[in-house]
C-alpha cells in the first residue's frame, strides 16, 4: 500500500486555496466594472483568464499521487511554475487521448462479445459500429419541414440488427456505449421522449434503446439511478453494481435483445 504523502489537512487548505483565488478574481473583476451583468458578460472570458492561476494551484496537487520515493522528484518539477503549465499542456492532451479511446474501445468490445454470442446460439442477429446501416439509420432521426431541419438522432455507439432470411438487416435497438455516465445521459435519456415524435418513420420509434456502461455501479445515492428508468434496459459491465429496476448484469442482454426477434426467427434458431 502506497504510503500518504498528502494530508487531509493538506487537502482542506488547497480548497481554501481555490476558493479563495476564484473568489478574489470575482471581486476584482466587480471592483473593476461594478454592475454585476456587466461582470455576467464577460464572465466566460473571465473564466479563461484565471486559468494559468488555478493551474499553479491545481497541477501541484499531483503530489497526492506521488509515492514517498518519487515525491522529492515532483517537488523538483513542481516548483518550476514554467514546467506547471507544461504539465497541464501534458496532463489534458492525454486525457484528451485516453477519453475517446477508452470509449471507442468499449463499444467495440461490447458489440464483438455480443456478436460472438450471437453466433455461438446460432441466432440470427448483428451487431454494428460502422456502415451503411449505421449511417441510414442516422438519417432516418432528421425530420424536414420545408426550410426547417429538425435533428432527434440519438447517440448511436452500436446497431444490433435482425439478418432476414433474404439477408436484409433490419434494426432492432441502439446501443449507447459509456464507460462513466458523467457526461451526456441525459442526451440518451432524452432521447426515448423524442422518439415518440409521430413525424418519425414507425420503424425507427419502435427501435429499443439500450445503454451500457462500464464502471458505474448505481448505488443508492447514485442521481442516474432513477434517471435511467426511462430506458428500455441498462446493463452493466462490473460486478460492484447494485441491481435495480431496469439496471441488470451484462449477460442478461442477449436474452433481451432475443426477444426483439420475430418469432420464426427464434423458432428456427
């Protein structure tokens, strides 16, 4: 077990830190223009302008994570402010990287899994994360009234389709793929309200939508837990997660999504 070299006290005072450092920039800017909408105005602006500060406070907090042999090594590094900023630079082009990849990588694995229990029970369905069914189904959520161009596409991260016996793939639900929900549930939430818009072709509103995370776990105090009601199923790539409602092991599915397909599909299965 890595030892502590980062204090709960140490943790109290860089929160003061920060809230003193944005508190004192908004009063200087208050100071500086008086009325408080004008402040509103440039308030995004303003937010940008702190950043180099909150940087030089926030990046040192690396030594959080530092163990005890390399910590003399980070306190080098950390007190050459020209190296802090660096560091941020660093620091968000490798989140920037891991962000997506670990997304894209997930709904890969989820669909390949998913086709490969598709095959072993011989039944006739597919998953997809790219092509031409993928882009079709797309277009189908853009509804054009004249000049208008309204846009209710969901976020489509995987295809699961019915392979007809004249080969034609036919769409049965949307896959949301997400490692963590702390970012656009709502957007996949919202969506199964604007499906039901009956300027929608019938087979696109009738298409199941169905969310898949990786490491949430929906424990009681979880907000999304309730949230995701909403979905026809959520289902959950760790064994941590609490079952409820909706919210069920990744194995359970493919019995679900079985049960999209016509009967004489699953008949001759």
């Amino acid at each position: 077990m890595m030892e502590v070299t980062w204090s709960d006290e140490d943790e109290a005072q860089w929160k003061r830190e920060v809230e003193q450092l944005f508190a004192q920039k908004l009063r200087a800017a208050l100071d500086q223009h008086g009325d408080p909408l004008t402040v509103g105005n440039q308030l995004g602006e303003l937010l940008r302008a702190v950043e180099s500060d909150a940087a030089k406070l926030v990046i040192p907090r690396a030594r959080k994570w530092a163990g005890l042999e390399s910590l003399p090594r980070w306190e080098e590094l950390l007190r050459d402010e020209s190296m802090l900023l660096e560091l941020r630079a660093i620091g968000t082009s490798i989140a920037n990287t891991m962000r997506p990849l670990a997304g894209n990588t997930f709904s890969a694995w989820v669909s390949e899994l998913l086709n490969k229990s598709f095959e072993s029970r011989s039944l006739p369905m597919r998953s997809f994360t790219t092509g031409p069914l993928k882009v079709g189904l797309s277009k189908k959520f853009v509804i054009r009234e004249g000049d208008q161009r309204i846009d209710l596409r969901p976020d489509i991260d995987i295809v699961v389709a019915y392979q007809s016996p004249n080969r034609q793939a036919v769409p049965l639900a949307i896959i949301s793929a997400k490692t963590t929900l702390a970012e656009r549930v709502m957007q996949t939430i919202n969506w199964t309200r604007y499906k039901t818009d009956e300027r929608l072709p019938e087979e696109v509103r009738s298409i199941k939508l169905y969310l898949v995370t990786a490491w949430e776990t929906f424990a009681e105090s979880d907000v999304n837990r309730e949230r995701v009601q909403e979905l026809d199923g959520v289902y959950v790539c760790n064994t941590k997660f609490q079952r409820y409602g909706n919210i069920k092991p990744f194995e359970e599915m493919l019995d679900d999504l079985k049960s999209l397909l016509p009967d004489e599909a699953i008949s001759s299965s």
